[in-house]
C-alpha cells in the first residue's frame, strides 16, 4: 500500500488519489502513443485530443455557454490581477475592486497601475471577518467592472453568491472555489482561477471571457498578455502547460463520474459543517469569521492558546495529518477541504479535535 497522507494544504493541495493514479498508469507510455504527455508536442493529436477535452468537460460541467472562450494560461492567479485591469479597463478607465482579503488587495494594488481601481466594499476594518452586505456596496455603474474573490482562501470566508452589479460585468477570483459548486457562468464577464487548489496541479490558470469583452485590450499590450490573442489560438499560441492541462482533465472526469457540481457541492457542505458543527459545539475551538460568510473550503479556527496550537499541530502530524498551520498573516489552524479531499479525511480530523479536547479542555 502506498503512504498517503491527510493532507490539509491550501494549495497547492490534495489531488484525487484516482487522478494522480490514472496519471501514473499513463505516465511513460500514454495510451499506447509510446511517450508520456510531458514528452509530446502540444502540436499532435494525442495532444489535441487531451486539450479539446478538458475544454470540453468544464463547458459541461460548469454549463459554460459560447458568449465564453475558456483559456488555459500561464502566471499563476497572480498574473491575472494584472491581465484583467490591462485588458478589460478601456483605455485610461475604471473598475471597482471589493476588499475581502490578502488576494482581493493584491488585485486592487495591480488594477491601481494600470488605471482608476476604485474600492467599492471591503471588511477590513474588522480583519475581513465577513462578507460586505449588499447594502454596504458602493457601486459604480459606469465602472468597466466589478472585481470580488469568490473564496477568500486565506481567512476562510466565501461569498454565498454574486453581488449584483447590473450591468457592469462580474470579474471573479475563484482560485480557491471553482468547481465546488454550480455557479452561473452567465453572470460573469470573466473567471479566473489559479489551478493548485481546486482543479489540479500548479502551472496552469483557467481564465473564463464573455467573448463581447475580449475586443476592449488595446493593440499595444504585449501579445502573451492579450486574451483576444490567446482566445483566437484556443490557449495554443506558445506551448500551453500540457501537463497541467492534462491533469485538470482528469479531475474533471473524475468529478463528471461523482456527479458533477450539485453533487460535490452537497459533499462539500456536509463535510465543512462536520468541522463548523464541531467548532459551534466547544467552548475550546473558536471559530474566527462571521457564521453566514463561512467558506465551506477553508476552515481557520482557534484553541485557547497559542501554546495549546502548537500542540494541536504537533498531534496531527502524529496523527497522519499535515499542513494544517493557518497562514501565517493570521495564524491559529486552518484545515482546508476541497473536492479531493476524501470525507474520511475530515472525519479523521473531527477525532482528533475531540481528542484533543477531551485531553486539554
Ligand atoms: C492562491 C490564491 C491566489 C494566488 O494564486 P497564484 O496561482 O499563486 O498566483 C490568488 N487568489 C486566491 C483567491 C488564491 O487562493
């Protein structure tokens, strides 16, 4: 039997245990190609057929309709806070950025350099413990668009749905949530999301452009950073990250056979309550953000003492379990759940916490 262990990490993180076995079945010889998929040219059919497909069972999966191109890029979520405000700001315009976390600044601060990024909600005055109301928006209809972090992967809060922007289109970051659940896909001008947490392996960012939206980049961005560019070529205009695409397919398989969002939405919430169902029961753990912006993926809690953190964490790791450190802008423990992480893993978790506290409560 291989090791295997519970691995909590916020990303990169967990992959399903049939993706990556799948992957090293097919690793040195790929369906009989006599190569592996790192080997191939992204220019042959074997290679071809791995891209159309993984395009293909997103469209399904997510119900992604014609108005939008799906792109495989590369740079990580990170490049995109740059990508949007450079293609989607008119030229010397405007956008309102929502502050919900460490991710929500970093896209405001890059749309600040390439025009008028404008902050129309944010919750840091309480340490971004919650998701702004509607009612505490400010938003400006004339803006190109609206910026929000679906899933704010740090402090563990989720936004339950869309704010409604009119018609000023939706731009999201949803590293930390895509795939976890039915969203309509209609209502966004544009989806991005960092691979290594939700849909596969580092190195590839899927990005989601209602097409209307893909004339606004002017002609003197840099090409690599155009999406009208990358969306005339299906993401084949340089070498994609085929590995990682690759990858990405195979978990979409794998959550087309559980099937699909409805159902792992249903599993999500069921194990995150496990944990938030726990937490509400104890006076020993605490929960650390506002009860309806609880993110189903990222759980932050705390003991009563650092000390005792230190070694709650000191007994996951004996207990099988890792990467359960919350990060380090805000410390105490954060137990990331996504799809691929099985519901005896959180089950596993849940004993120890109670252990813990039977021993130290
Ligand atoms: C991890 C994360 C990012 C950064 O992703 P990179 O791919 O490392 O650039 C951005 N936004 C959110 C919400 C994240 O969780």
């Amino acid at each position: 039997m291989t090791h295997r262990i519970i691995n909590f990490s916020a990303g990169p993180a967990v992959l399903p245990l049939e993706v990556l076995e799948e992957a090293q079945r097919d690793l040195v010889d790929y369906q009989g190609a006599g190569l592996s998929v790192m080997e191939m040219s992204h220019r042959s059919p074997h290679y071809d057929a791995i891209h159309t497909d993984a395009i293909a069972s997103l469209r399904s999966l997510m119900g992604i309709g014609d108005d939008h191109a799906v792109l495989f890029l590369q740079g990580g979520a990170s490049l995109q806070f740059s990508m949007v405000p450079m293609n989607l700001m008119h030229p010397a315009g405007k956008a309102d950025y929502i502050l919900t976390g460490t991710w929500s600044k970093k896209a405001l601060k890059e749309a600040s350099k390439e025009g008028r990024a404008r902050i129309a909600g944010s919750s840091e005055e309480t340490g971004f413990d919650r998701i702004p109301e509607a009612s505490e928006l400010d938003l400006d209809g004339e803006a190109d668009y609206l910026h929000f972090t679906t899933n704010n992967t740090i402090v563990g809060t989720q936004w339950p749905s869309e704010p409604d922007a009119g018609d000023v289109p939706l731009v999201a970051d949803m590293s930390s949530d895509i795939l976890s659940r039915p969203i309509d896909v209609g209502r966004y001008g544009l989806i991005y999301a960092g691979a290594q947490k939700n849909l596969g392996p580092a190195g590839v960012t899927l990005v989601i452009v209602r097409k209307d939206l893909l004339a606004r980049a002017p002609e003197s961005l840099p090409t690599m950073l155009t999406y009208r560019i990358h969306a005339d070529k299906n993401s084949l205009y340089n070498t994609p990250p085929c590995w990682s695409i690759y990858v990405v397919g195979l978990a979409c398989q794998w959550l087309e056979r559980r099937g699909g969002l409805e159902a792992m939405a249903q599993r999500n919430a069921a194990k995150a309550a496990k944990l938030y169902d726990l937490i509400d029961g104890s006076d020993f753990y605490r929960g650390t953000v506002q009860i309806a912006s609880r993110s189903p993926m990222n759980i932050p809690f705390r003991l009563p003492s650092e000390e005792l953190e230190s070694r709650f964490l000191e007994a996951s790791v004996e207990a099988g379990m890792t990467n359960l450190k919350g990060h380090r802008s805000v410390g105490g423990i954060r137990a990331s759940i996504y799809n691929a992480m099985p519901a005896e893993g959180v089950d596993r978790l849940a004993e120890l916490m109670w252990e813990f506290e039977r021993a130290h409560g």
